[in-house]
C-alpha cells in the first residue's frame, strides 16, 4: 500500500476491486492513512473520477462502473438453456442490464427465488459467475402456469419465458382443476410443483392482469411484516397539528376510486379583489410509513400503485391506502394542506403548508360534481361547488398565461362484465371537473416544488425536458408534408405545439397531428437535479398529491415536513444522499406499470375480438415503419398490424419525411392518419397481437419525391424489428 498522502487513481480502483464490502470515501481514507486536509484532495480526485467514468457512484458507495463486487447479494432469478441456474445482484445503480450471474456446479444448491451471497469470478470475455457462499433467504419460487393434462396426466407449463421447464403436480392435487387453467406454483427443489392459488381461465381478465403482473415482476403479495405493520398503526390525533375539521372539503374522485389522496376547498379572497383562497389537503402518509420502516422499504420497491381493468396492485397495504389515510367523508382524517392565493389573473401570489386534522364533507364523483356546477342536480354543497368553479375560472387565466402543452388525446376504458370479460370500450367525457382538480393538483405540486427549493433542500422533481433536435427536425419533416411548419428546433416552446394544434382542429388531421406531437415529447421522470417541466411550462414542478400511490410524493411530503419544521418523520440525511438512485428506481417502476398496464389491455382486446377473426373494421394507419403498417380500430382502439407482404402486389418504397409506404409503380401512398378498412386475421390473446389484411383504403394523393431518395423496401426484405405507436405519457 502507497505510503503518499493521497493514492493514485490505480491504487483506488484496485482498493474498489479488491473489497468484497461498502466503499466509500471514509474507507479508502482509512484503508490508505488519508488524514486532515488531504482528505478535501481525496474528495476532488474521487468526485473527477465518478465523472470521467472510472466510478460510479450511489449514495455514499463507490464501486467500478457495471461491475459487480467479489462478493455479492443475488437473487436467483431464471434457468439458462443448458438448466444452469443463474441470479441477478438485489441492487444494482447502473444504465447497464443487471448481469446474469450463472451457478453452475454450486452447493448449497439454490432454488428459484431464493436470495444468495455468491462469490464473483469473471471469465477472460468478462462473463460473470458465482459461487454460493451462503443461502440467505428461502423462497417458495412462486409464479404463474397453465395446468393441462398430456396423456391424463397434469402438468404445469409456465408463462415466463425465462423458465423452459415442465412441472408436475400429483392428480389428487389438480383433479378438481380443468384444463387451461391459469394457476399460481411454488416449485421445490426439482420439478416437483404445488398449486397455491387457482386463478381461473388462461383467457379470463383475472388472468390476463396477472400475466402482466408477472411478466413484469410487479410485486402483488405484501409480506407478513408489511401487513402487521399496517395493522398495528394507530390513528392520528391532533398532536403537533392544526385543527381544521371545520372547513368543509370536498372530495372529488372517479364514481369507482376506492382510496382518496386528496381533498379541495376554495374561497373568494376578502382582501384581494377578484382573488381566490385555494385550499388542497393531502393524505398524511409519512405520519404512518416512516423512514426504514417495513412499510417504507415496500413502497419504495414497489415505486407506485399498477392499475388493471380488474384490480389495482397497491403500493401500501390496503388498512393504509384505503383506511386510515384515504380522506373518506365524515371521517377525521390527518393531513398535508397547502394554502395558495391567487391573483384575479391566475397567478399565484403566495402559499403556506400546514399539518392538520381535517374531515371531507363529501364525496363526489366527477360527474356528479360537474352536474351540481351546472345546475343539473340540486345539492347542498352547491355553494361551495360554486366557490370551486369560480377558483377554477381564475387559475385557468394563469394556464392560458403560462401556455402548457394542449394535447387532445381520449384516453380509452375497458369496461368488464360481472364475471371479468371485456363487454364494452368506451372513451370517458372530459368534464371541466377533471380539468379543476387537475388545475389544482398542479399548482400544489409547484408550492411544494417552491418550497423546498426556497430552504435549500433536496428533493426529487417531475422533470420533463424539452424534445430533442433529432425528434424535432423528424417532426418538422412529416408537418411540411401537411403544410406545417413549427417554428425554428432552437428554443421551441409548448406554445409553438399549440398553434400547430389549433389549425389542424376539428380537422380530419387533428388526431393524427396530436399523436405526431405526443410521440416527439421526451418522457417525465423524477430526479433531484432540475431541468423544469417543458409540458406543462413549469420551471419547477413536484409531485406532491398522490402518495398514497406513488412514491415520489411521499419523499417529497417529508422533504416538506424537515423544510417547514412539521415533525419528526422528515426527510433524512440518507435519503437525501440517495435522492438520485430513488429517482432512477422509482421512474423504471413508473415505466413497468405502465407496460404492464398497456400489455394488459393489448391482451384483453385481443382475447375479446378471438370470436371475430374475419370480421372487417374501420381504423386508421396509426404507425408506418419499412416491415409493415399498424392499425387502430376506431370503435374498440385496438392496435394490430399488417405485414408490408399483405399490401400491395408491386415495389413498396418506406418515406421516413412523409410517414408513408409508396407503391413504387402506381404511386399509391399508405400514409400515417389514412382511414382503412381491414380483416381480422389472427388474435393472439397471450401475447395480445393483432394481425390484419387491408380490404379498403382511402389513399392520400400521390406524394411527390423530396429531398433525398426514400428508403427502398421489398417484400421479405429488412427484418429489423418495428416499435408501435406510441402511447400516452404520465404528467
């Protein structure tokens, strides 16, 4: 070991290697005798190495980047194709793909699902291997299979992709079980398996959402600890808050929500002419998962709630989402409010947080709400309905003012019968009580965004960066082709997408246009470093009104409590050291459910329209790549795609500018946004493909050749794999 103050950057990086533990700064002093001053240089040598690359750095931990430590925590996740085992590290803060670790040869010998300390070795191409040191955690290596009988014996196949395996279950086990039939296995040891939990069709909804919930490893089973956690909290007094069970707070929900975030009241201001006083409690949910607790390490891992047609996988336990922390009417209930006073402009003048006791007045469905605004339905709380509405009409001045990005994009809801099948799509009504709460949540979000950033103290934003050059100019290109032109890539503001909007509205076009501009947008996240909101215009936004169902809000509701001197159960200096890694987990978790949640309905759809193969529909080019066209229907939103083989009998050329496939003798465009008429070839219920045939189409004029010479494409030829359309984004 170097007897210089200060080691070089070989030394550490062999020291980081080498040490099977947590490296931090304090070891590599203590390991290399860095004392006093000399450890201000060693702080800047290492932060220069973190950002050239050669560290990678998570909280206080250092490690070399992508490489897993000699000494590691796997759980064991997958067989390979020769039946070898192989687990991935618990945590894992890189861009890269967690490793697959093999176990070959290994005693004691794992399980599925079991968690591990292994030992590392790298072969000479860098292919990790482990070598079991200890088993630390026996799980039951729960997941999903189809159980059918080959030759009346039951067997059990299961739906990962991971597991090649086969399972066999003893006839006693599964004669009350018909075939097809979706179940829940722990498999033991070998290739023995036991059914713990029929779910019911392989066709069903129920097992539709929990395909999805396993494909994409959504936890769904809270463990016990979790669970008696929950049930030993007790309710909140009036300790240490403000009392406001007096002020009559609405709450305003979808007719089916089950947990309430969050609660609203508005007021005229007496002493600002034309102003308004906007009220918003929030669900104190800090004041029951606290920092480390049992509670706090599932939520974190689980990010948010994931919403199916049929059920929703909570992020806490259901005694904390849906009791004593959803704001139910007539109940005392504890909570954050932010107070804000708005000009009779729109703009917000000031705001103050408070931790309260409060109680709802009522409940409302959205659109029981907007019918008491307009006088369709009487009720007793039309005075304060009033008093929103009239809050409402002022903070939409400050919207118009503040310009955010106006996509018009339905969004589309399953509606299931009672035994679980898809009986009708149908796309909700966009109510001004939607947009209301809407409003209101927004300005929250910024208050606490403002708050915190006023005392200096990290949290995590919603970031939301402007779109990139590359996407805009690909932008610019297909709007020239509709004689649009969006203002110069440099400096392009939510505003200049507006204009494009309010020409092609009520056009024919308008859809298409709103999806063009919908799949340029980069995607929100959540990190501590702030770069603004583009779409919503916002130079600071947080999210702050849902932590019942996401993570996020609940960092920020302590980062709110520390600031503002409410509590004990504040944000902590760990938390704040890991705001990054929360950030990056916390925004895969965001984008698993929302796969989930698409891959879900893409299943349901296509598991309903399995009876209507042949049938013809009315849809639209939805998406034009070189292998092919994806359609949506029109009546159901159904997404399915047409093999560029099944469209033309002639030379088809891919125009990447005009978003179209071109006949190359006649000139015939298949173009983004043209009506089609299309059969129904194949449904695939699993996977959720469609497959069509083109029967009718409505083609737009032949498009002239521009600029450089468009990508050729035969049939059969260029297999790359195609992306769908995309969809849409969460604020």
């Amino acid at each position: 070991m170097s007897n210089k103050p200060v080691p070089t950057r070989e030394e550490i990086l062999r020291f980081v290697a080498d040490s099977p533990g947590r490296v931090g700064k304090r070891e590599i002093a203590k390991a290399f005798n860095v004392k006093g001053a000399e450890r201000i240089e060693l702080k800047s040598l290492l932060a220069d190495m973190a950002d050239e690359g050669l560290l990678a750095k998570s909280g206080k931990r250092l490690s070399r980047p992508g490489e897993l430590p000699r000494v590691a925590l796997l759980a064991v996740t997958g067989r390979t194709k020769d039946g070898d085992l192989y687990a991935e590290p618990t945590s894992w803060d890189f861009d890269e793909p967690r490793p697959k670790v093999i176990l070959a040869n290994t005693k004691p010998a794992p399980g599925m699902g079991d968690r591990l300390l292994a030992r590392i070795h790298y072969d000479d191409e860098g292919r990790p291997s482990g070598k079991v040191i200890k088993v630390i955690e026996r799980r039951p290596a729960s997941q999903l299979a189809v159980l059918e009988r080959i030759g009346g014996k039951p067997q059990l196949s299961p739906t990962s992709k991971k597991d090649r395996d086969t399972y066999f279950v003893s006839p006693d086990a599964a004669k009350h079980i018909p075939d097809d039939t979706l179940v829940r296995i722990e498999v033991d040891r070998g290739r023995g398996a036991r059914i713990v939990e029929v779910i019911g069709p392989a066709g069903s909804e129920q097992a539709v959402s929990m395909l999805a919930i396993y494909a994409h490893g959504i936890p769904n089973q809270f463990p016990e600890r979790v669970l008696a956690e929950a049930e030993a909290a007790e309710p909140a007094t009036l300790a240490g808050r403000e009392d406001w069970r007096d002020i009559p707070f609405l709450t305003i929900d979808p007719a089916d929500a089950k947990d309430h975030d969050d609660a609203v009241f508005a007021e005229p201001d007496p002493h600002n002419e034309g102003g308004h006083i906007v009220t918003v409690a929030i669900a104190d949910v800090a004041y029951y998962v606290t920092t480390g607790s049992y509670m706090d390490q599932e939520a974190r891992l689980r990010g948010n709630s994931t919403y199916f047609p049929d059920r929703v996988v909570p992020m806490l336990p259901e005694r904390i989402s849906n009791n004593l922390c959803s704001l139910r009417e007539g109940e005392v209930r504890p909570a954050m409010a932010v107070r804000m006073i708005f000009a009779r402009d729109g703009r917000k003048q000031r705001h103050t947080f408070h931790r309260v006791l409060m109680r709802s007045e009522r409940r409302l469905a959205y659109q029981d709400a907007q019918k008491i605004a307009d006088g369709v339905l009487n009720s007793d709380v039309k005075p304060l309905i009033d008093n929103l509405w009239a809050a409402y009409r002022c903070l939409s001045k400050g919207r118009e003012a503040r310009e955010p990005l106006e996509l018009d994009l339905p969004e589309r809801k399953i509606l299931l019968t009672p035994d679980g099948q898809v009986d009708r799509v149908i796309v909700p009504e966009r109510l001004d009580a939607h947009k209301l709460i809407e409003e209101f949540m927004i300005q929250s979000n910024v208050a606490a965004a403002e708050t915190c950033e006023a005392q200096r103290l990290p949290l995590l934003y919603r970031i939301h960066d402007q779109p990139s050059l590359e996407k805009l100019d690909g932008l610019k290109e297909f709007l020239a082709t509709l004689d649009l032109k969006l203002a110069q890539s440099a400096g392009v503001r939510p505003g200049d997408f507006n204009g494009i909007l309010a020409k092609v509205a009520d056009t024919q076009n308008a859809q298409l246009v709103n999806e063009v501009i919908l799949r340029s947008q980069a995607q929100a996240e959540y990190a501590p470093d702030n770069i603004g909101h583009f779409g919503l215009s916002l130079r600071r936004y947080a999210h702050f009104t849902s932590p019942i169902r996401r993570y996020a809000d609940l960092i920020v509701h302590r980062a709110l409590i520390r600031s503002e001197g409410l509590g004990k159960d504040g944000l902590t200096d760990d938390e704040m050291a890991e705001l990054s890694q929360i950030g990056a987990d916390i925004s895969a978790t965001e984008r698993r459910s929302m796969l989930a949640e698409r891959e879900t309905i893409d299943r349901l759809i296509a598991g309903w329209l399995v009876d209507k193969v042949g049938a013809t529909f009315e849809g639209r080019i939805a998406g034009v790549t070189k292998a092919g066209l994806f359609i949506r229907l029109y009546d159901s939103g159904a997404d399915g795609f047409i093999p560029i083989s099944l469209l033309a009998n002639e030379f088809m050329i891919y125009d990447e500018d005009a978003q179209a496939l071109i006949g190359e003798a006649t000139g015939t465009a298949y173009r983004l946004g043209d009506d089609v008429t299309v059969r129904l070839m194949e449904a695939a219920p699993f996977s959720g493909a469609l497959r069509f045939d083109i029967v009718d189409h409505t083609p737009t004029a032949k498009l002239p050749r521009r600029g450089r010479r468009p990508t050729s494409m035969g049939r059969g030829r260029d297999k790359r794999p195609t992306r769908g359309p995309a969809k849409g984004r969460r604020r």
